[in-house]
C-alpha cells in the first residue's frame, strides 16, 4: 500500500456510506482556508528551489581534500613538491572561486537592472507573441472560427513545425499515402482539427514554443518547470470538469500559462549570465589568469541566482506579462493578479480557485513524492488549498507526464 493510501485509508472506509459521503461533502463545502500561513509561503518559495535543482533543498556534502592523503608518510623530498603543487593548486581554486562568486553577483545586478526596466525589445524576444495569444482569445470566444485563427497562427514556423510533430507522434491527420506529415501540410491541419480540438492544442503548443527555447540554456530546471506546468493544467482541466462551476478549457488555459513569469526568468538569467562570463573570462586574460579563464567556461548556468531571483519574482512577471495582451474575452491578468495578490484562498474568483487548487496540488504531488515535505506541511497545502480527500483521490487518478519532453 502506498504512503498515500495509508495517509487516506480513513476516508477510504468511509467512502462506503452514503450519508456519511454527503455530510462530509457538506462540512468540506463550509471549511473556510483562512490566510495563507508563513509555513506555507515557505514551502512554496522551497518549491521554485525544487523546480530549479532538487540538490539545493539538501544539505551540502563536505569537500575532502584527497591531493596529500593522510593514510601514508611522505619523504621529506616528496613532500616539499607535493605541497609546492597543493598550494599551487588552492591559489588557482581560491581566485577561480572568487571570480565564480563575481560572476553571480554581478549576474543578480544585471537581472535586477533589467527588470527594473524591462525594455521593448526584451519583452518580444522573450515572452509569447502577441498574435498568438491573440489566436487563443479568438478560440475561447462562440464565433470562433479557424478562418480567423489561422492568419494569426501561420506567422508563426517554428509553432506550425511543433504541431506536425505532435500530430506525428499522436497519429492523427496521416496522409492517404501513409506518409508523416510535413511542415506544409500545417495550413490543412489548422482546419483538420477544428475549433474544439485546437483549443485544448494551441495553448499547449504556444507554451510549450516558451518553454523549449530555454530548454538547452537551463535543461533541467526548464524540465521540472514545464512538469510543474503540465500537472497544474491537467489538474484544473480535471476539477472543473467535476465541479461544473468553471469552463475546462478556460482553467486548462490559464494553468498553463500561469509560470509565464519563471520562463521569462530563464532567458533573462541566461542572457545576462552570458554577458557577465564573456565579460569577466576577458578581464581574467587581460590580468594573466588564462587558467582560470577557461575554468569559468565550465560553468554552465547561474542556477545560484535563478534561486535567489525565481521565488521573489516569478509571480508578479507572470501578471505583468499578461497584462500586455489585450484579451477581451480571457481574463488572464485578472486571474494571475487575483492568484498573485489575493490574501485568502477563499476570497479568490471561482477561476483563479481552480488554478490554484490545481497549482497547490502539483506542489504537493513533487515535493510529497521526493520526500521534501513532512506529513504535516503536506497537510497544511492540501487544507488551505481545500483538497479533501475526495478531490485528492480524483488528481491522483489522472495521468501526467513523467518525464516531459522539450521538442526541438
């Protein structure tokens, strides 16, 4: 029996009495979350840490210094070389440390810079298309038609090359000779799908085009951010289905596109860790330290300050962001903002509740699952978010991605 239906085995046996089921719907339904606690808002800030790299919740490992065991006696004659050597080597590690620490620090100004002025052009390069958000407000209104979405959607090559792939790997729309589709065929496919299935499509492939190009600058956090968002959607989709208060595809949408702000963090954080290594490895060869310049090379990315910068300032981007498009008929900004701002889940809009009991949900279910949160903590998140067992048992019943792939 898994940990899970241990924890529930309760409400497991009390499932089998109808008035017992229909007095506890009744108490859930009247259960009030209150504030969000500190305890929650911390696990929730631990979360984005999780997100980025799972070894950052762990305690660190001590570094055992191996170049002169101490396990044998050294001769005086290879003694003094060796130690030459060691502190020959420290020196290297002490500045290749120092400048790594450099690196980050000036990494934190210059993203911090940037978003105290986000310019024009760094909106455009990196956050969604106007027009194809502009397809996605089309597709939630009743006129929709694809004879209105499709001008909007084949500007766009890179999403078209995306969507034949999907329908490649899905089977759908084959030609009559058997052949995989192509990238010309895109144009037919729009019309072959149809409003309906492009709605539950469209936002998916849009996300998933954000999220792909930081996927070879932060592979794995933008992995873990990408099954963070896919839980979270699923999710939604699923308790609006069974609530009938909300639109599924409305709460699908909005889940979906409710970490714009982590992946605008991704391309900004690289960007400016770029800038910052190019800058520094060539003031580190002016000064004579060559070495330590290709050392800094290694380094792959400034997760250090993805973890400072991610918590504080994912949310609040993912509104401001929003808040660009001009959507009459999804309101996305509102719900981020009402997600981002409001003090008490039970003051939330009806949408904004899905997606967040959704986003709760998907916390709960990664760090639960690597053990990074006790039985208590994970108490605290189901109840403020208000998923009794119930609702609990119809997410775990659903079937999400396990490792999620970043087509190319």
């Amino acid at each position: 029996m898994s940990r899970l239906k241990k924890w529930f085995g309760k409400e497991d046996s009390a499932a089998t009495d109808p008035k017992g089921q229909s007095q506890r719907a009744a108490s859930e339904a009247k259960k009030k979350s209150g504030l969000k606690s500190n305890g929650i808002k911390q696990v929730e800030a631990d979360f984005y840490r999780y997100l980025i790299s799972k070894s950052l919740l762990l305690p660190a490992e001590e570094e055992v210094d191996s170049e002169i065991p101490d396990n044998r006696i050294l001769l005086d004659i290879e003694l003094a070389p060796a130690l030459a050597r060691q502190a020959e080597k420290q020196e290297s590690r002490d500045l290749f440390n120092a400048l790594k620490a450099q690196l980050f620090q000036d990494v934190e100004v210059r993203v911090e810079n940037k978003l105290a002025n986000i310019e024009a052009d760094t909106w455009q390069r990196f956050t969604i298309g106007s027009n194809l958000m502009d397809a996605i407000n089309i597709l939630m209104t009743k006129a929709a038609s694809i004879s209105r979405i499709k001008p909007l959607i084949l500007k766009d090559a890179s999403l078209l090359r995306n969507l034949v792939t999907v329908l490649n790997r899905l089977g759908v729309g084959k030609k009559n000779s058997d052949k995989p589709l192509e990238t010309k065929d895109a144009e037919l496919c729009l019309g072959f799908l149809g409003v309906e299935k492009l709605r539950a499509l469209l936002p998916y492939l849009v996300m998933h085009e954000a999220m792909k190009e930081s996927g070879a600058k932060f592979n794995h956090s933008s992995r873990k951010i990408w099954q963070h968002i896919q839980i979270t959607a699923v999710a939604a989709r699923t308790l609006a289905e069974h609530g009938g208060e909300v639109n599924p595809d409305e709460a699908y949408i909005m889940a979906l596109f409710h970490e714009m702000g982590a992946t605008f963090l991704l391309h900004l954080v690289d960007e400016s860790f770029q800038e910052s290594r190019r800058e520094i490895s060539k003031q580190a060869m002016e000064s004579g330290a060559s070495e330590v310049s290709h050392q800094l090379a290694e380094i792959k990315s400034a997760i250090p300050v993805l973890e400072r910068i991610l918590p504080a300032k994912a949310q609040e981007l993912s509104v401001k962001i929003a808040q660009r498009y001009e959507m009459n008929f999804l309101m996305l900004a509102n719900t981020l903002e009402d997600l981002t701002h409001t003090m008490s889940f039970d003051e939330l809009s009806q949408v904004a509740k899905v997606v967040a009991q959704a986003r709760g949900y998907s916390v709960f279910k990664q760090l639960f699952k690597e053990e990074l949160i006790d039985k208590k903590q994970a108490a605290a998140i189901l109840n403020y978010y208000q998923l009794g067992g119930t609702k609990l048992k119809l997410l775990n019943a659903q079937k999400y991605f396990k490792v999620p792939k970043l087509e190319g």
